[in-house]
C-alpha cells in the first residue's frame, strides 16, 4: 500500500479530478436538452450512490485501508464519469449543428423551387 506522505498526493489528485468532475457536471446540466439531459442525471445518480457507498465503507469498517480503496474507486468512476459527460456533450453539440445543417438546406431549396 502507499505509505502515508504519497497517500497525501494520490488523495489530492483525486480530489482534484473529483471537483472536475462536478465542474463538468453542472456544464452539462446547463448546456444539455432532452435525452441527453436526462442521461445527465443519470450519471449524477450513479455518482451519488458511489459517493454515498463510499461514505458508508469509512463509517462501516473504520479500516484506513478500505478507505483508501474507496476513494481510489470514486476518483476513477468521477473520471469515467467527466468522459461520459464530455461525450453527451459533444453529441448534443453535433446534433445542433447536423439540424441547423439540415434547416439551411431545406430554406435553399425552397427557394430553387419558387
């Protein structure tokens, strides 16, 4: 296991990735519509009940050990969780412009036709 003064900077960076995370979170709340909002909520549920299951494994087994493993654990679902929240954004982003797109060309081909 690490030893306790490279625990220190393994626990930051994991924080780190963790407020990106929520950071990421409130992006796609605000920016997302549709199904890709409710997908949205989601990953903010699954975070919740790891964080909440995370929270239990400290109180429950009072082992510094389990501790640190959980943590380690919600660090790489919260990473998970940002590439997922990054995709449904960039899909969200591609379907605007795939229907703004296909309005363009609708409009020009009316006016051919007139």
């Amino acid at each position: 296991m690490l030893t306790d003064s490279a625990w220190h900077i393994v626990k930051w960076l994991w924080f780190t990735v963790f407020v990106v995370y929520l950071i990421v979170q409130v992006l796609a709340i605000r920016r997302l519509a549709g199904e890709h909002k409710r997908s949205s909520y989601r990953v903010l549920a699954v975070m919740l009940v790891v964080i909440t299951i995370q929270g239990s494994i400290e109180r429950i087994f009072e082992n510094r050990a389990a501790n640190r493993i959980s943590i380690l654990a919600v660090g790489a679902l919260a990473a998970g969780a940002i590439a997922v929240l990054a995709r449904l954004i960039r899909g969200q982003r591609r379907a605007e412009t795939d229907a703004g797109k296909g309005t363009t060309e609708v409009q020009i081909r009316s006016m051919n036709l007139s």
